[in-house]
C-alpha cells in the first residue's frame, strides 16, 4: 500500500509533462500553420523594391539661367516653371524673323503684280497670233480678188483689142472714120495697161505673201501653200514672241507645234474653254509667285521656329512629382540636353521584385500580390497586381552578362524581374520612395484579373497605340496551366 501510494506522485509529473508537451506542439503547429498555409498559397521573394519613372529635364535651347524656380524635394506638377533661360537673344530672333515675314509677304505682292502684268502681256500677243493669221488669211483673199480683176481686165483688154480689129478692117472699106478708130486703139491700149497694172497688183500680193511673183509652171495665181497662215513669218513671229512670254508663267510650249494647235490646246486648259479661268490659274502657277509663296512660308516657319525657342527658355516640368539631383544655378550658361534636375513621378510607382525561375512555374499576369513594405510594416500592406515579366534573367541583362560558351558554366538559380503594378495607391496617404525594400505576397490561389490574365506575355502594342489582334493568341499554352 505505500508502495502504491508513492508511485502516484511520480504518475501525476509526467502527466502533466505530456500535456505540457501537446501544448508546446500545438502552440508551435499554430504559429507555423500561417507560416506553412502562406507557403502553399502564395510565392514570395525577399528580393524586391520600388521603382518608378524618373524624367531628367534638360533645356531645348543654349543659354544662361536667370532664375531657378525649385528645388531638391519640392513636389511640382506638369507645367509648372522649373528653370527660366535668358529670352533677350530669343526675344531679338522673333523680332528678326518677323520683319523677314513682312519682306517675304511684300515680294509676294510684287510677284503677283509683276506676273499680273505677264498676264497682259500674253494676252495681248495672243489676240496679235491670231490677227497675224487673220492678216494672212486676208491677204490670200485679196489675192483671189486681185486675180479676178486681173481676169476681168484681161477679158476687157481682149474686147477692146477685137473692136480695134474690126475698126481696122471696117476702115478699109470707109465704114468707120478715122476719129473712131483712134478712140478704140486708145481703149485698147488703156485695156492693156489696166491689165499690166492688175498683174502688179497680184505680183505685189504673191510676193507680200512669200511667194514667187510668178507661179510655176501649171500653177494658178491663186495657188498657195494650204497652211501658209501657219507658216508665214510674222504669224511664226507671234508665236515666237507668245511662247516667250507665256514661259514667264511656267507655260512651256514647244516650238515645233503650229500656232493653231497652240490655241486649241491652250483653251482645253480649261474644261469649259474660259479664257480668264485659265489665265488665273496660269497667274496662281506663275514660277515668280510660287516661288515668292515659298519665301513667305519659309519666312513663317522661321518665325514659328523662333517664337518655339523663345518658350523653350522656360524650363518647365513634363510630369508631377518631386525634384531631386538638382546641379543648376542662376548665372550657369547650360547646353541643349545638359541634365538640370530630375523629377521623380509620385503616382507612376511599380514593384520590381525578381523571382527565382523555380517559383516562376506558378505566376502568370493578374495575379493578385500583397505587399509588405519595410517603410511601414506588416500593418500596412500595399495591394498589387503581375502586369508582366522581363524578358531575360538578372544575368544576362547585366552590363557585362557571363559568356557561358567558354566552357566555365556554373548552373546557378537564376532570377526574372517580375513587374507588380499598385492597385488604389495613394501617395498623400502612405508615399513609396523608390528603392524601398518590399517583400511581395502573390496569391496564387486567388482568380486573376485584367484582360491578359494567365498569360506570360503582355499584349501587342498596335500603330495606334493600342493592342494588336495578334496579342490575342500570345502565352496561349502558358495561359491553360
């Protein structure tokens, strides 16, 4: 009985050491369970920071700074003046463009005006073209009357010459007296003469004409060449003296061509035949007005060149955010592209984290990420989403990569920048500075989101900007895992 009652207190020490025990192991089972749940649901990498758009402003145009607006750790937004460039020299380049302006749109006028008197000068050669044709044409006419009446005083003659005839033979006999016969001769020889005068007078067309004072052999008076008022000289003059001039407009007639076609063709110019149509499109043409239009929008391109040089001397911000690296003072003189300052966007922020390539099996674009920053702590985590992944591992993206040809390939792990973009982030409430540490959550259990969800490639970037039909096919096989 004592032997029994002695063992009972030993009995009760190693009771209770067990439960102690079974607490220990499920105090410990209930801090790693989160620990081993978070393993099975989600991939995480300590290797991950901040990032986000930086934009180095740097003048468009030479000169020297005369205020300096901002400074290290100012917030400014899109416009806002950051570096102010003396403008006198710009200001002074304006002023000589827009004088050359003026010049440019005075010789203008003049042009017109001198192509204005062109004009004139064309139409009155053409209307002396076709005079000069008419004048021919005349010409030939009086030809042919010239010939009639020297036909009608050659029938007169040879009357005359028969009546002279007869008086001869009827004086013999007595029945004419000698008065009479004298008077006929008479009109035959004035017959004669008329008809000698007639002959001059056709002598003196033919040769006005160019042509031979008699005609060849089996050839009429009347014969001329069928196109002599195309080829006669003053009519070859005229077209000489048009073409001349209607080259000062830009209208370049062969000289080949016969002044009849030269007219025709110069009335299709228009498809209604209107002569003044024609001659004011041929004045909007003129080679001196289109070249005096190309002084006067060289002329204003240079102004709009100068007035754009003038308001680069304000240097201003090309997106909101917060000044850093600021190296510039009043009185530097600066150069095209020299960095002044940068701004780094507060609102454009991303999560780089680099993922070893054994976790990358399991993450694909939309998955859901919670972020720990180390800034603010576990109490304060950020909300994220995959939106893509770098095309190429840490290594070989590195300045100088490894050349694994040489035989000297280690096989390590290696790491992908995978890029987590902020959902409702709020920099007024809890800023992200760029470079801060964050370990990253991504929920794999969790439905993606976004258009590209599941894939390994983003989309097409289309001409216009947008996405490409074929970006639609793209990580297809990645997409079904």
């Amino acid at each position: 009985m004592d032997h029994v009652e002695a063992k009972v207190p030993g009995a009760g020490r190693r009771l209770a050491l067990r439960v102690l025990l079974a607490a220990g192991a499920l105090a410990v089972a209930a801090w790693l369970a989160p620990s081993a749940w978070r393993m099975l649901t989600t991939e995480s990498t300590d290797d991950a920071y901040v990032n986000g758009h930086v934009t180095f402003v740097a003048p468009r145009v030479p000169g020297q700074v005369t205020r300096v607006l901002v400074d290290d750790n100012n917030r400014v937004r899109k416009g806002d003046l950051l570096v102010e460039l003396d403008k006198t020299p710009y200001r002074l380049m304006v002023e000589i463009a827009e004088a050359a302006v003026g010049t440019a749109e005075a010789n203008l006028v003049a042009a017109r005006a001198q192509s204005r008197g062109v004009e004139g000068q064309m139409r009155s050669l053409r209307f002396a073209l076709e005079r000069s044709i008419e004048d021919v044409n005349n010409q030939v006419e009086l030809l042919k009357s010239r010939v009639a009446t020297l036909d009608a005083q050659r029938a007169i003659e040879a009357r005359s010459e028969s009546d002279y005839k007869r008086a001869l033979a009827t004086g013999d006999t007595g029945g004419l007296s000698a008065e009479e016969i004298d008077h006929r001769r008479q009109a035959m020889l004035v017959a004669k003469a008329q008809t000698a005068e007639a002959l001059q007078s056709v002598h003196q067309v033919r040769v006005s004409l160019g042509l031979d004072a008699n005609p060849a052999p089996g050839q009429e008076l009347t014969t001329v060449p069928p196109d002599l008022d195309q080829t006669f000289s003053s009519v070859r003059e005229a077209q000489a003296r048009l073409i001349e001039v209607a080259a000062q407009l830009g209208v370049v007639i062969p000289f080949d061509q016969s002044p009849r076609r030269m007219v025709e063709n110069f009335k299709k110019r228009d498809p209604s035949g209107d002569i003044d149509r024609i001659y004011d499109e041929l004045l909007a043409q003129a080679p001196a007005v289109k070249q005096a239009e190309a002084k006067v929008i060289e002329a204003r391109r240079q102004l709009e060149d100068a007035k754009l040089k003038l308001s680069y001397c304000d240097v201003i911000a090309e997106i909101d955010g917060a000044v850093t690296r600021r190296n510039v003072n009043p009185g530097n003189n600066v150069v095209v592209g020299q960095s002044l300052m940068a701004v780094r966007s507060l609102t454009e922020i991303w999560v780089d984290a680099n993922f070893k390539e054994t976790q990358l099996n399991r993450l694909r674009i939309g998955q859901q990420v919670n972020l720990v920053v180390d800034m603010y702590g576990p109490a304060h985590p950020f909300r994220g989403r995959i939106t893509g992944f770098t095309m190429g591992t840490g290594s070989t993206l590195a300045l100088l990569p490894a050349e694994n040809a040489t035989g000297n390939f280690v096989k390590v792990v290696q790491r992908l920048p995978v890029r987590i973009e902020l959902d409702n982030y709020n920099p007024e409430e809890r800023p992200l500075f760029v470079g801060l540490s964050v370990t990253p959550y991504v929920l794999v259990d969790r439905p993606m989101e976004g258009s590209e969800a599941g894939r390994f490639l983003q989309p097409a970037i289309g001409p216009s900007g947008g996405t490409g039909p074929e970006s639609k096919s793209g990580g297809g096989a990645e997409s079904g895992r």
